[in-house]
C-alpha cells in the first residue's frame, strides 16, 4: 500500500537549479545562541542536526551572522568575518548532509 505521504506535496522533492531539496519542510533563520565564542561547535551543530533528523531538507543557520569588523557580535551571532570559521563549516556541513539535509546561511 502506497504510504500517505508519498502523495503529499510538501513531501515531494523540489530542484532549484542545481540542488535538489528532497522534500518542501525547512527550517528557517533564527540566533540559537548554541555558538562557542561566535563559532558554530559541537553544541551548535547538535542543535541543528537533531532538527535534521527529523526530515528537514534544508535547515538555515546563523541568524543574523556578521562579517563586517564593524558589526560585531551583540547577542552570540556567528562570526562569519573570518576564516577561523571555515574548519567549523565544514565539519557542520559534513554532519548534516549526512542526514540529507542541505544548509543554508
Ligand atoms: C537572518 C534571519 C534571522 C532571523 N532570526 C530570528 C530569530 O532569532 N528568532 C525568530 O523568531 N525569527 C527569526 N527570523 C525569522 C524566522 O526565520 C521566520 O522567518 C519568522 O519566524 C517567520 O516565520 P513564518 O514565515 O513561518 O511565519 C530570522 C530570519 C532571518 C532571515
């Protein structure tokens, strides 16, 4: 028997250029506050992958991040303004996409 969500639309899978969502439920931008001195650690990112594992196909992270020197952190924002970042990012990403889940900042 055909599972019900198999019909649903929110369930369907949705291409945008070259990436394809594998289904229609995302979880949108918010300031977790789970960052470690403004860097997306270990805590942040098992905040977001528990999300994941419930199905998301796309989790936002990074509320507000900043990148301008001049725009600095008010309420635990990541830094995106350096590269001290990147190791993080990859790490995150690694850990997400394995649940097929896509990010976005
Ligand atoms: C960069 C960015 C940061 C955001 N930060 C927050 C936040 O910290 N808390 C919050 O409730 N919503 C935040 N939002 C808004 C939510 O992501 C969401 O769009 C809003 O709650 C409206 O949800 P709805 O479209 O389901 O009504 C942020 C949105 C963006 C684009």
């Amino acid at each position: 028997m055909t599972k019900p969500q198999a019909k649903d639309p929110l369930m369907q899978p949705l291409t945008i250029r070259g990436l394809t969502l594998k289904n229609r439920v995302m979880s949108t931008s918010h300031a977790s506050a789970m960052d470690d001195n403004n860097m997306p650690a270990l805590r942040y990112q098992r905040y977001y992958e528990e999300k994941a594992k419930g199905g998301l196909a796309l989790t936002m992270f990074g509320g507000s991040s900043n990148i301008a020197p001049d725009s600095p952190s008010v309420f635990n924002q990541l830094n995106a303004g350096t590269d001290e970042i990147i190791p993080y990012f990859q790490e995150f990403a690694e850990r997400i996409h394995q649940h097929g889940t896509a990010l976005m900042c």
